[in-house]
C-alpha cells in the first residue's frame, strides 16, 4: 500500500496558489486519481474537492479568512502560510487552530508547490516555519503535518520536527544524494510522511525515491503508509 498525503486538486484547493503555475485542466480530481493509479498509490490526501472521489481524503482548504468551518466534517485542514499571510496571534487564527484541536483534527501546513522562482512566496517558508514553531507549542494536542519542507529548512528548524505533534512529508527534499537517508539521520523515521505535490511533480519519481532507497524494509513501509494511517486513523 502507497498513501500520498500531499496531492492537490479541486478549485478550491488551487484558486489562489497553482492557477498561475499551471493549467486548471490538471487539478481535476479524475486527473489526480489517474496518476495515484499509475504510480501504485492507493490513496491521496487532497483538500477542497467538492463532490467524494473513492482514492481520495478530503481535507478542507482553509484560509485565514474562512468563516465556516464550524460546520467542517474533513479529516483535517490545509492551510497555505506562504502564499497567504497567516497571523497566528490573531484573533481569527485562534478561533481556527481552536476547533481543529477541539474536532481533532490535522492541520496540514503546505508551504511549496514550486520553486519560489516559479511560484512567489508571500512568505518565505523560513518565517512560516518559525511562526509554526511557536504555534505548535501552543496547540499541544493537534497533529501537524508540514508539507513541502526541503531538508536544509528541516535542518535548520529540528526543535520543530523533533516535537511529538508534529510531522514531515517528503515531497520536496530536494536534495541531490540520498536525501531520504539524510532525513533519517535528524528526523524519527514514525514522523516521515510520503508525498508527492502531485500533479506539480509526478507521483512515479517519489516512489521510486522510496522504494530505491537504502532503508530497511520496515522503514519503508512506515514511509509509504503506516505513518500516514496512523495518523489518519488517530
């Protein structure tokens, strides 16, 4: 079993970030589900599509100005911080994080789906990270999964990712020489997630990533999807 826990699809999902990069044609959950078939992956963890596709966890695309996830009934929320600006001593943020710990549900901190030089950061992940850390102290019992992370940025935040309520994935490592080894060597393989920023990137390269690595047995499939469905299954 394969469980992506970073695909993109659904307008609502890519209105204000991936429009730009690429054309709205691609994001169309049959599309992403296509691809997931092709690479071997079972399932894909996407937010904001509208109508339930079986492959597919929906998690609800929140941003900071959304005024009805009162009513959310996803598995989680994903927020975007460095395309938009998320201030999280805010009032509204507060209100936000508070029912996703209230509800139990993962906050899905995606910081890329490009190259900056591609698609611009209102942001940098650097500061996102650094709010995130503080955030993360704060809100003790709500499971963040950070999304789109290269290996020098969790590097330089390891207080962040070596904290119990929190996790990695590895769609953007981005590091030329065995970067999922690398990875292991700062981070609990039990914390590492699998992704792949599909349809930005194709799937197929993340999995032979993994499924090529020098890692034992065992951690791979923690990788794959053990780690994910504990999560989701939490």
């Amino acid at each position: 079993m394969i469980i992506d826990f970073c695909a993109h699809c659904g307008p609502d999902e890519v209105a204000k970030t991936a429009y730009n990069a690429m054309n709205k044609g691609c994001f169309e959950p049959s599309k992403i589900r296509g691809l997931a078939d092709d690479a071997g992956i079972e399932w894909s963890v996407v937010a904001g599509i509208e109508e339930p596709l079986y492959g597919l966890v929906n998690f609800a695309r929140i941003s900071p100005s959304s005024r009805e996830i009162a009513i959310l009934k996803a598995a989680g929320m994903r927020i975007f911080p460095t395309y938009e600006r998320w201030d999280f001593d805010s009032r509204s943020s507060d209100e936000i994080l508070s029912i996703a710990q209230d509800r139990g549900l993962i906050v899905q901190v995606c910081l890329r789906l490009q190259d900056p030089r591609v698609l611009r950061q209102s942001v940098t992940s650097n500061d996102a990270l650094k709010a995130l850390s503080d955030v993360v102290k704060l809100y003790g019992n709500i499971k963040f999964a950070v999304g789109g992370a290269n290996l020098y940025e969790i590097q330089a935040h390891l207080p962040l990712f070596k904290r119990e309520n929190v996790w990695a994935d590895i769609a953007h490592l981005q590091h030329p020489v065995n970067s999922l080894e690398k990875l292991l060597d700062v981070m609990d393989s039990q914390k590492i997630l699998f992704a792949t920023n599909s349809p930005v990137f194709y799937p197929k390269t993340a999995v032979f990533r993994v499924v090529n690595s020098k890692i034992s047995d065992d951690i791979r499939e923690r990788i794959l999807w053990k780690n994910a469905r504990g999560l989701l299954d939490a």
